[in-house]
C-alpha cells in the first residue's frame, strides 16, 4: 500500500469531529488536512496502532517514537463541502 494517496481534487480538506470523551467537556474540533497526509486505509484496520500507520504518522507530523494515539470513543465526523465540492 503506498504511503500518500494520490489526491484528487486540490486539497486541503476540512473535517468537522464531534468529540464527547469528556463527558464535562464535549467538544467541537475543525481540522483541517493537508493533501500529504491522507493515506490508504484497510477497511479491516481501524484501530490506527499499526506498525506501518504509526511510521507513516510519525515521519509526516515530526513526532518521536513515544507517539501513541488516544481512543476517542464516540467521536463522530463529517467531510465539509462546500457548495458541492469537498472541502
């Protein structure tokens, strides 16, 4: 599996991640991706731990090898589009 995607269309792309772990503090959170850090992803794997997934984080954010992801569960996303186009 190659480590980018080929992007279509021009990128950046928005996501709106509604993110109830703190029950005190839900959250609303707008990111916003960069076309270099979308990858292919296996149906079957979505934990996000993987060996390969973690390389390939670590190597396009500049992080260190005691990166580990946080579960956030319940979250809840959505693509912005804007007048019909992906955003």
């Amino acid at each position: 599996m190659p480590d980018i995607m080929p992007a279509p269309g021009a990128g950046p792309w928005r996501v709106l991640i509604f993110d109830p772990t703190d029950p005190t503090d839900p959250r609303w959170l707008l990111a916003t991706i960069a076309p270099g850090h979308v990858r292919p992803a296996a149906p079957s794997a979505p934990r996000g731990e993987e060996p390969e997934v973690m390389a390939w984080l670590r190597l396009r954010a500049g992080l260190g090898p005691s990166t580990h992801l946080a579960p956030m569960p319940g979250a809840l996303a959505w693509r912005v589009d804007e007048g019909g186009r992906s955003r």
